[in-house]
C-alpha cells in the first residue's frame, strides 16, 4: 500500500510503508516522486521531494564503485530515516544483494565513519587516519559527499580524495558548493509548505563551504557559518581543524568557549589524548593570535546528532559547563 502525500504533485512517502523499499520501487514502476524526511542537521527538520530516478540512475556507477553484485550482502546498521540507509537499501535490491542485521555475515556496509569490511562511509567526514587504519584491518573504504537534497556530489577514498560523482558537475561560489546532476531532488517541505529547490543555472546547494583544487579534488570545510567570536575576530573552525588534523591518530575537533571579555576563545577537543603534544606544537607553528586553541579537552566520544554526525552544539554546551577532560592547566589566554 503507498502512502501518498498532497504536496503539490502527489508523492509517495516510503517511510509510512511497512517495506520503505518496496514502496520506494513501486513510486519508481508508477511515475510518481517520493517524499523523504531529512535529519534536520541543518536546522529546522524538512522532506526532500525528489523523483525516484534521481537515486535510480546513480545505481549503476555506484555499484561498479563498490563492487556490489547479486549475492553480496549488506550491513545497514542505521534507520532508514536516514536517506543514505534509504537509498543503500534500494541499491541492494536494485543489484540483487540482500540486507543483513548481523555485520559478521555482510561483505558490504553503508554507513557513517566505523571501520570493518568492504565500508561505504558517508554522512560525515572521513579522515585519512580512520580510513588508513581500516585499510589495515582489512577493510575496503569508499567514502563520497552528498547531501540529502543533493545526493551524490563527489565519491573517493577519503575526506581528502573527493572528486565530482560520475555525472556531476561542482562549482564554487564565493566558497559554496554548487553542483548540477540528475541526482538532485525536487523540492524541500518545510513545516508543510513545500518549496522547489533553489537553483541557479541548474546548480544547487545545501550552503557547504569548501575548496576545489585546479585537478578536481573537492575540500568540504563545513556548513554555513561555524565560527567562533574571538575578540574583534571571527574565526572559521574549519580553518582550525584543516590546520591541525593531519598525522592525528583521533578525530579534532573546534569549538568556542567562553573567557570573560573576549566573549570567546577556541577550544580543541581531542578523541585521543596521545595526540595532545603533536596537536599543540602543530598549532603553535601553524597558528597565530586568535585562531590559536587557548583550551585543550579530551573527550572519550564527541556527541553525535540523531544521524550519526558531531554535534557541535552539544560538544560547544559541555566545554562550557567543564564537562571534558582538560588537557593542560593555567590561565586560557596563555595557552598554549
């Protein structure tokens, strides 16, 4: 049975069915668009109205990528809330590969960042030290870039190998990503009015800030303005964690914390305490004035939002009420 949604053109909503899946390909065989709910990372939660053969054409390049055939077997350890899980799923039947609860029996994953198998990483950034650590224990990565109304924007092993998904175009403007692909959905539903996606000569964007080098890689430095207030300064965290996370063996993360009369000052929270001295003496030749962390902290697990992503805000709450591990003492403006 297909729940459909009068959002303009009838879609049909997946997540309503018993089998989302098999809803998904019955709105592909009848011509109509899906609507899809998004994680609301960016903010208020929204659906994504997209036609079904914007994820069906990706298919077959997505499955040369990783090798998926008929009798592989998928781990799809996340909630089909998620549109990646969605269309991992979709992809596996699409191929004649089956679904599997128990990552022991799989041969394939689609996941965020979580090291085993044949990985197929996304929802957040993957670093070159969890991929390189993966690659070790055995594991085939591939990593890509996306977003829920974009879909596949660049595909490569890691955070730092992206280049434009086969049949993707990337632009940047004033240092947002914009891409044009058959990928791209519809439209966005917001508290029930739906809106068309805003495009631009056929380009669209989710607001990513990034870089694109002269041959094709694409850097994502984050979404929107995350910045801290430093004084008279704004510093983009980006810029911080760019300098400071190669050679780490954890993840690195920048955050504002509150110091008096400067309102802010960076504060760097570290997944690996062992990576404390490289962090720092990296930060002390790299970094100058206020884009330097004046606080160091250790945190056994960063927050995560509900699909899987940091969540900075809560990481930014529990440097602020002295709830991390700091790493070296003394006044915050003389560090470090």
């Amino acid at each position: 049975m297909l729940t459909f949604v009068a959002d303009g053109p009838l879609s049909v909503r997946p997540l309503d069915a018993p089998d989302p899946v098999a809803a998904f390909f019955a709105a592909h065989d009848a011509g109509r668009e899906v609507w899809l709910a998004t994680s609301g990372s960016t903010g208020t939660p929204r659906a994504i109205v997209r036609t079904t053969d914007s994820w069906v054409s990706s298919f077959p390049q997505v499955r040369a990528l990783t090798g998926l055939a008929a009798g592989s077997r998928m781990w799809l350890p996340g909630s089909f809330a998620a549109t990646l899980t969605l269309f991992a799923a979709a992809l596996a039947r699409w191929a004649g590969a089956s679904v599997r609860t128990d990552p022991g029996a799989a041969t394939h994953a689609h996941l965020t960042p979580l090291a085993g198998m044949h990985l197929t990483v996304a929802g957040d950034r993957l670093d070159r030290a969890l991929h390189d650590r993966a690659v070790a224990a055995g594991a085939a990565v591939a990593h890509y870039y996306g977003a829920a109304e974009l879909s596949f924007v660049a595909w490569g092993a890691h955070a730092e190998d992206l280049r434009a998904f086969s049949g993707a175009e990337i632009r940047l403007r004033d240092g947002v990503v914009w891409v044009r692909s058959p990928y791209l959905a519809t439209a966005c539903v917001t508290a029930g009015v739906r809106e068309s996606l805003g495009r631009v000569d056929g380009f669209a964007t989710v607001g990513d800030r990034g870089t694109l080098t002269a041959d094709g890689l694409l850097r994502i430095d984050g979404r929107g303005p995350s910045a801290v207030a430093v004084g008279g300064a704004t510093v983009p965290t980006a810029d911080v964690e760019r300098a400071l996370r190669p050679g780490l063996a954890g993840e690195l993360v920048a955050v504002g914390a509150p110091y008096g009369e400067l309102g802010q000052v960076v504060a760097a929270v570290l997944t690996d305490p062992g990576d404390f001295a490289a962090a720092r003496a990296r930060a002390r030749a790299e970094l100058t004035g206020a884009h330097r962390p004046r606080l160091w902290f250790h945190a056994e697990r960063l927050p995560e939002t509900p699909a899987g992503k940091v969540d900075r805000a809560a990481l930014t709450e529990q440097v602020a009420r002295g709830a991390l591990r700091r790493l070296v003492a003394g006044p915050a403006v003389s560090e470090p």
